[in-house]
C-alpha cells in the first residue's frame, strides 16, 4: 500500500477485490468483523428487539437470576439486563465512531500538513503533540472531564483531545515516506497546488493506515469511555450505558454477580471486535506479510 | 554516549515545560472565577480572597506562570481545599502504595509478557503460538475494571482465598497486580513476537545456524539481543497505559493510592490536588520514556550516531 495506487477506476476495483479476499483469508480478522457487524446491529435494532423498557422497574422481581423471562437476569430496580444492554450498545457504540472518525477528520489533515511542509510549522505542532500525549491517556480524560464535568457528550470530548494528536502523529509518520516520492515529485512539477497534493495525491495512499488507526482508535474510545462511565464521570445513571451499569452493580457482585458479567462481557466483546479487525488490516497492509 | 544522552536530557526539556504550561492553565480552564470554583458553593469573600491571593489570580497570566513554577520547583503546589493540608503531603501518604503496584504490575507484565512473546516466535506457526496469541488479544480487550471485578467475584467471594481489597499484607497485592498486569502483559508478548520473527528469519540467524550454532544461542544470544530494542520501546509506552490503569484498578480495590486519591479529588473538586497529580504522572511518564530511549541505545549503539 505505500507504492502510489493505481488511478484507472478498473484497477482500482481488482484492487479493491484482492484487499477483500486477503482479509477473508485471516480468520481472526474474519471473527473480529463478524463480532463487529453483530454489535453494529445490536445497537440499530436492539431496542426493537429488547423484550423490557430498559429504565422501568419491576419492584417483584429484584436482582432475579438468569432465567427465560429474564435472560440475563435483572439489576436491583429489577430492570431487565438484556433490554438494558440491547439498549446501551448505540450510545457505546457511537461514542466510539463519533470519538474515532471527528479524530480523524480533525488529526489527518494535521499529520499531511506538517509532514509535507515540514520546517518551523512541524516542529511546533509536533511538540504540542507531544506533551498533550504526555498524559497517560485515560488521565487526561480524568483532567478534561475535572474541567468540563461529567456526562456523555464531555466524554466524547476528551476522546477527541486525545485522539487529534495520536492521529496527527501517525499520519505525519506515514505521510513522510510518501513525501518524497517520485509521483509526488511529479505532481509538484505538473503544478499541482499543495491542497491538491496534500488531499488527493498523500490522503488517497493513506487509506490504509489510517483505516486501520480508525479501528484501534474504536476499541480505545470503548474502552475509556466504559471506564470514565464506571468511575462515575460518563453517561449517569438510569443511562444503560455498560460502564455505568457496571458501576450501580458493584455493590451487588456478591450476590447478584449476573448484574456485573453481561456487561463486561459486552464491553469485551465490543473491544475485541474492533482490535482484531484492526489487526487484521494492519496485516493485510503490512508489504513484508502480503503475498 | 555522553553526548547522545545530553541531548536526550536537553531534548525533553520543551516538553517538560509544555506539560506545565498545561498543567497551569487547567485550573484557569475552568469557566467562571476559578476562586468561586474552587472555594465552593457556601464560601465566604474572605476565603475566595485567601485562594485569589494562593494562585496569583489578580496578577497576568505570565506573572501567575512564573509563580507556579517557582513554587513546583521547590514542590510548592498549594493547600488542598478539602482539609488545608499541603498537597505535597497528601501526595506523599498515596504515593508509595501505588509505586509498589506499577512496579509489580509491571514487573508481571514483562516477565509474562517476553517469556510468552519469545516462545510463540520461536514455535511460530504452532498450537502454542495461536493460544497464546489468541489469549494475548484478548489481554488487550478486557477493561482493567471489569477483570478486577470479576476476579474479586471468584477469588475473593466465591474461593475465599484471597482479600478482596485494601493494602493489608502480600496477599492484597495479587488480585490487584494480575488485573493492572494483564493488559500490559498482552502487548508485551504480541510485541516481542514480531520484533522475535524479524529477527529470527533475518540472514545472521540463518547462517549461524548453517554454521551449526546450538538453536538455544541463537535464540537468546542472537535473536533476543537484536530484538530488544523494540521490546524495550512497548515495555515504555506500557508504563504510562499501567499508570492510567492503575486509577481505575485502584478503585475497584479500594487500594490508598494516587488513584483514588485523583478520583476522589475530581469528585471534591480539589483542583489543586489534580493540578498536582496530573503534572505528576505526566513527569513520570516522560521520564520513563527517557530511560526506555537511554536503554535502547545501550542494546543498540547505531541509534547514537543518528
């Protein structure tokens, strides 16, 4: 994927297919996409399929175990923890797309811009990457989440600030080996503008790695939003969102461990899902592994 | 080496003071008066004049600069708001008990983690190396919290084995290491297996062992030592997904360290408290990359003359 892809559209469809039967040939990656798909579904159907209202309580039947009326058991309002589940995935789910792709679409052209100028401006930009990813990830979350208070939305916020820079960084990395090519060599001399070169030319060759950032950067944003939402600073109860329910079910671990397993489980799942598509790719990508 | 060390030194010096650049404007970040804030909702004037006169509030921004990293020099953070107490001191009760669980969650990590790392490269391709391989991606994936709990769930409730929280003897150590290691343990090993596999397919290896060089030195004197680097690098960037681990970990085992002192401070609202933690694991952080960058060019001497 680092040579310059081939512009012809019919090319670019043969390429397209043996991207997709070299996936296909990884089995984990195949697994991780199908777990993938599943949980993408559960979060736009679920509440379709979910049997209970996720936040009503049913005071006769608390902390009930796992049984047909009550598949994964109920929480200590006697609230269904599958519906609540079924429920929570979108707003899992989506913090992680919206936290991943606004990195993204913010970070990406942060990472072209100072590797192809290079100079003055990279050396700034670089080093307020730097000390931004100074702070262990899940403690500058902590920090963004101290200033603007708890809650969902602020969640996503602190997602993005760690996600700009990790994005601008490996951007930058991959977009330095391309710089100096000959095509681009050739763009410039054609006269090309920089955006033209920068938007067309750089981007369209780091499809790849960014693809593959994108979906690594999903599975951390599920995992750091569950954990701000446990520690109390995500979605606030009664949100069926899974870190927070994990949370409200702490205190019941000793006799209702049920109320504690599905989520996590969940969370796992959906974490799992996203680190071996990602892998995967990174696989597929890597020139030494094709063949 | 003198030389390339002094420049690593000297190299981290801007972000050192970025990192306090932004560890003070935190608290001036908060919208509104950052003394109404912070004294809370009952305070008196006198108290939001008291905490106006401790930050420099009425002074420029540069002047307020100067004095708080005047003051973090000669670890100077202020009072916490909670009890007056200074912040250093409250820091230095929490400090040790979570320096004792990085250093053996990670010491656990990197044990399991190149062992398993070295094995699967070396039996590539076989049974052992897709479980651990497949055992390692799902280290990766489980949130810290939610194995803590479940090991809570088994080994402290259901076996009684264990305790299931608190710092009280070697036995509260276990629970907590195994959940903060686990993820560390996992990338360790995926790490040192394709930095291993590079190494073991590369042309030295395969003509020591035409040489007839025993397969046990070429592993280890060979393979391992030219792998290193790499591993070294991963085993940094752990160290600062272990510190952040460790607050939530922290938390499920009612552990007294500074992780929950962090998550007890932002649910007071202790600013100063947060200024101070978060400036703290941010110089551990850096520090620690330092000596992962030093230790690399110890086990690879060409990055000194780059």
């Amino acid at each position: 994927m680092i040579s310059p892809k081939a512009q012809s559209p019919q090319l670019e469809r043969r390429q397209a297919l043996v991207d997709v039967r070299l996936f296909m040939q990884r089995r984990s990656a195949v697994v991780g996409a199908i777990i993938m798909l599943v949980m993408i579904g559960i979060s736009l159907f679920g509440p379709l399929i979910a049997p209970y209202q996720p936040s009503l309580p049913d005071y006769a039947h608390i902390l009930a175990a796992p049984s047909w009326q009550h598949l994964m058991g109920t929480d200590e309002f006697g609230r269904d923890i599958l519906s609540r589940i079924l429920w929570g995935a979108r707003l899992t789910l989506s913090v992680g797309f919206i936290g991943a792709f606004a990195s993204a679409f913010l970070g990406t052209p942060i990472g072209l811009a100072t590797a192809y100028f290079g100079g003055w401006l990279d050396d700034i930009v670089m080093r307020i990457v730097d000390v931004v990813l100074s702070f262990p990830g899940i403690l500058l979350a902590i920090g963004v989440i101290a200033i603007l208070g708890p809650g969902l939305q602020n969640v996503i916020i602190t997602i993005i600030v760690f996600g700009v820079p990790m994005f601008a960084r490996i951007v930058r990395g991959s977009a330095i080996s391309l710089k100096n090519l000959e095509y681009i060599e050739a763009a410039k001399a054609g006269g090309a503008t920089n955006g033209r070169i920068l938007f067309q030319h750089m981007l369209r060759n780091l499809v790849g790695p960014i693809t593959v950032q994108l979906t690594l950067q999903m599975a951390q944003a599920i995992l750091v939003a569950s954990s701000l939402g446990f520690l109390g600073f995500g979605a606030q109860p009664p949100t069926p969102e899974w870190g927070a329910m994990l949370a409200e079910g702490r205190m019941f671990l000793t006799i209702a461990p049920w109320v504690d397993i599905f989520p996590g489980v969940c969370i796992f799942l959906a974490v799992l899902g996203f680190n071996m598509v990602g892998d995967g790719l990174n696989d597929m990508l890597d020139p030494r592994l094709r063949r | 080496m003198g030389a390339y060390f002094l420049r690593r030194v000297l190299q981290i010096i801007p972000t050192i003071v970025g990192v306090s650049i932004l560890a003070f404007l935190f608290v001036r970040a908060i919208p509104g008066n950052p003394a109404v804030i912070m004294a809370g909702p009952n305070a008196s004037a006198a108290t939001i004049r008291a905490l106006t006169i401790q930050f420099g509030l009425q002074k420029p921004l540069i002047v307020q600069y100067w004095y708080f990293i005047t003051n973090a020099a000669t670890l100077h953070f202020g009072n916490s708001l909670g009890d007056g107490q200074p912040v250093t001191k409250i820091i230095g009760y929490h400090f040790m008990p979570t320096v004792e669980l990085a250093f053996f969650g990670l010491g656990l990590a990197i044990v399991i983690g190149v062992l398993a790392g070295v094995l699967s490269a070396v039996k590539r391709n076989s049974p052992l190396d897709y479980t651990v391989m497949t055992l390692s991606m799902m280290g990766v994936s489980f949130p810290a919290f939610w194995l803590a709990m479940m090991l809570i769930a088994l080994f402290a409730v259901h076996f009684r084995m264990l305790p299931s929280g608190g710092d009280s003897g070697w036995t509260s150590f276990i629970l907590p290491v195994i959940s903060l290691g686990t993820s560390g343990a996992a990338s360790i090993a995926r790490f040192t297996r394709q930095s291993m596999v590079t190494t073991l397919t590369s042309d030295y290896v395969r003509t020591g062992r035409a040489k007839g060089v025993r397969e046990s030195m070429l592993v280890f004197k060979h393979a391992f030592k030219n792998a290193l680097g790499p591993i070294i690098t991963i085993i940094g960037i752990q160290f600062g997904f272990l510190l952040g681990g460790a607050v939530v970990v922290e938390v499920v085992y009612a552990w007294p360290g500074l992780g929950n002192l962090l998550i007890t401070s932002v649910e007071s609202r202790n600013y100063p408290v947060i200024q101070t933690l978060l400036l703290l694991f941010a110089m551990e952080f850096i520090l620690a990359s330092l000596l992962v960058d030093i230790a690399y060019a110890l086990v690879n001497p060409r990055v000194r003359y780059d």
